[in-house]
C-alpha cells in the first residue's frame, strides 16, 4: 500500500504528479452534486481544487463533503493530477476526506460586504484571495528590500523606535511616558543612521515608524513601515541614481517572483515593466509649481503639494518622476542647501504614478556644523536634545546623503489598491486600532 507523502504543500503540488499526497488546510468553498463534489482548499501555501467522487471515497468521507462550510479545518489524501485546464495546473482526486473543525456562521460569506465591516473582521479578512496576495506581494517586497542593500555591502541598523526628540516634526509625535521624562515614538530612524554611516560607510534601517497625522486620506496610516539607507559621502546626484535604481530594483522583484498574485490582483503587469525599465521623469519643484499653475491650480512657490498635486504630476509623466531642489523653509532643518542658490535645498521626491503619490522622500544632509546649528535653533528645536547630532559634525564631519520610502504606499501601488490599509496585516489608523 503507497503511503501519502505528508509534507508537501500546495504550492509544490505540480512537482509530485501521480503521487498520493496528505494535505490539511480550510475550505474556500465548493459545490457538489449527487455523485462529485469539486472543493476548494486552501493550506496558506496556494488553493487546490479537490475533486471528491462518491464511488472513490468512503461514505463517512463523502458525507464529510457534502456537509463541509466555509472556512471548515479539513485532511484530504488524493492524487496529484496535471491538468493545464484546472487553476494552477494541478487538481487532487481524493481517496480521503475528513474536517478536523466544522465552521458555523462565517461571517464573511461570498456576498458583498462594506469596508467597515470588513475592518472589524481583519483578522478574518485577510483569509480572502485578494487580501492574501497583497501581503505575498509586501513579503516579497520586504526580501527584495533586504537583498538590494545587502547585495551592495550596505550594514543594517536598527534605530530605536523610542526616542527622546522629535526628527521631522514635533505635532505628529506620539508620546509616552518614559520612566518620569517624555519619551516619543520614532517617526524616522535617520537621525541615528547618520552617526553609524560614519562607522560603517552604507547603512540602513528597516522597521515600524509613527506619525500622529490626524489624517484619513488613503494614503496614511498612524503605524507604517519605512526603509531609510544613508550613505557616507555620498553627495546629492549618487543619491537620485541611488532612490531611482532602488524603486526599479524593487518592481523588478515584484514582477519576477509574484505573477499569480498580480494576477488575482488583475494588475496590468505591462505597466510594472515600463516603471521597471524606463529612466524615472525628472524636474525640479520650481518647474513643478510653474506646471502645476499652468493646469490651473492654486498653489504658490513655497507650499507644499497635495495629493491632488501629485496626482497630477504623476498623470503628465506617465511613469515615476522625481522631484528635487525644494525651498529650504518647507524642508527638514537637516537638509544641505543648494550651493548655487540657499534657499534650495538638496532633496527629492519620487512620486507614483496612478494616483499614489510621494513613496520616496530624501535629501543629501548637512555636514558644516555651524550650519547645522543655526537650522537647529531656526526650527527652535531644543539644541541639548540634538548634541549628540551635532557631534557627528565635530568629529570627522562629512558629505552623506540618505532617503526614506514607506513599504505600504509603495506596496499599494504595485497591487493597485485604492487604500493602504490594505497592505498591511492590521492597520493603525485614525480612530481605528481594533482588532
């Protein structure tokens, strides 16, 4: 008697034809009939249609599929049979059927269901087919994030989440309590990059980060997570070869490793190889503004730009574009001023096209100490907080150069979602922290 292979997962099936199989997962769904029952089960490695026939199985296994619901906890033994006409190419004749957990209620059933309510359930929600190949696609990106900077000699570091200061901002800090003294979460790892690209040369950051935007717009979530490389010596051109090589690297990774959840996205994969491919768009915030009013918006040299703006910068180019030379004013204090004119300051921006806006923000630094300290007091930031900052000018100061991309922005726009709370197992959003 051939005994069943028990550590093969759905996902290798169609490596093991002809072979007799044990599988455990959760039914999607199904339909039967009097004499077949056709079953799709799902083990979190893919989803396999389950072909059980009444004259092949046992009565208690055939009465186990007739009665098996939504989401049910089952073992099915079977043969793995190719078929290029079954999704994936593989099916699996049962000779064996049992559920391990019956399921009653289900609450989220094939009908359609609302945002909110599926909210709630988000720790349901993430079992459905679209939900899943977001988060494969953000697991992918995760790796291929890992993989461009190791692949490049680059050391990680992990920066604290609490700090005692705020780095870009100090209305969007959460505070807490730190033992007496005010401690905050960390809105960016950067600050304390800096010190250890001075020891190691390329480095990065990769981990949660807050920021308390009393903001519900799609793009924004309280809890997100945000790659930061700094480089030493590297000055502001490097750093837009860096930001643009970096983007294309990471569509390349998605197109190459995650074609089936693309397309139970229905992402148009056509597009993802222009972005992965073509030379980025470039212009400088000034010639943004010009465009920008030429397209009748109202928005003056010095402000900042909207989604809306951004939108429509992306729809001109068609492509990612990236935007540099900022008014220093509307900047972080940290930020190395043009040479040729002061009042620029050295950073970019990469926006998405689609609608999905800025993904990458950065900036070559300051390394003149003296600079660095007006900008200090200029923002009326507390100068002791920053004297650990500003040591890293007084001991081998130096040219470096660092940007910032949040994973869910960008991993929205590789899956087209319309909102980022979708790439991220539980989102954190304003008023909204359950489950």
């Amino acid at each position: 008697m051939t005994t069943a292979k028990t550590d093969i997962t759905i996902r290798h099936l169609a490596e093991h034809g002809g072979e007799l199989v044990t599988l455990r997962g959760w039914l999607e769904g199904g339909r039967s009939s009097g004499k077949i029952a056709f079953l799709k089960v799902r083990d979190g490695s893919g989803v396999v249609q389950v072909i059980v026939s009444r004259k092949e199985v046992s009565e208690d296994a055939w009465e186990a599929a007739k009665g098996v619901t939504q989401e049910s906890t089952v073992e099915v033994t079977g043969t793995v049979n190719l078929d290029e006409r079954a999704p994936g190419g593989v099916e699996l004749h049962a000779t064996e059927f049992s559920v391990l957990f019956l399921t009653e209620d289900y609450p989220i059933t094939p009908k359609e269901h609302g945002v909110a309510f599926l909210m709630e359930h988000r720790h349901l929600w993430l079992r459905s087919s679209r939900q899943r190949a977001a988060l494969r696609v953000r697991s992918e990106v995760c790796q291929a994030i890992r993989d461009f900077y190791y692949e490049r000699d680059f050391t990680l570091i992990d920066s604290p989440i609490l700090t005692p200061a705020a780095c870009e901002g100090t209305s969007t800090l959460f505070e807490t309590d730190y033992f007496g003294d005010p401690a905050f979460l960390s809105q960016s790892g950067q600050l304390y990059l800096e010190p250890a690209a001075a020891a190691l040369g390329k480095v990065y950051c990769f981990g949660p980060t807050f920021r308390a935007e009393k903001s519900k717009t799609r793009r924004h979530l309280m809890e997100f997570w945000m790659v930061e490389p700094e480089v030493a010596f590297l000055e502001f051109p490097g750093l837009c070869e860096l930001a643009e090589e970096f983007v294309q690297y990471l569509v390349g990774r998605v197109l190459e490793r995650c074609a089936t959840e693309l397309e139970t996205l229905e992402r148009d994969t056509a597009v993802l190889e222009r972005y992965a491919s073509e030379p980025f768009a470039r212009t400088t915030y000034t010639e943004t503004i010009d465009f920008l009013q030429a397209q009748g918006q109202e928005i003056a040299w010095g402000d900042d730009f909207g989604a809306e703006h951004e939108t429509l910068v992306g729809e001109h180019f068609g492509k990612p574009v990236m935007i540099t030379h900022f008014p220093s004013a509307m900047k972080a204090f940290y930020m190395q001023p043009d040479a040729d004119d002061p009042k620029l300051a050295l950073g970019l921006d990469i926006i998405a096209p689609e609608g999905y806006g800025e993904i990458v923000g950065g900036s070559q630094r300051i390394h003149d100490h003296d600079l660095l300290l007006r900008r200090i007091q200029e923002h009326e930031l507390p100068q002791e907080a920053f004297q650990w900052y500003l040591d890293v000018r007084r001991y081998g100061s130096y040219p470096h150069s660092g940007f910032g991309m949040g994973l869910e922005r960008f991993v929205a726009w590789m899956c087209k979602m319309s909102h980022v709370r979708e790439t991220i197992p539980y989102p954190r959003m304003l008023n909204k922290i359950y489950p």
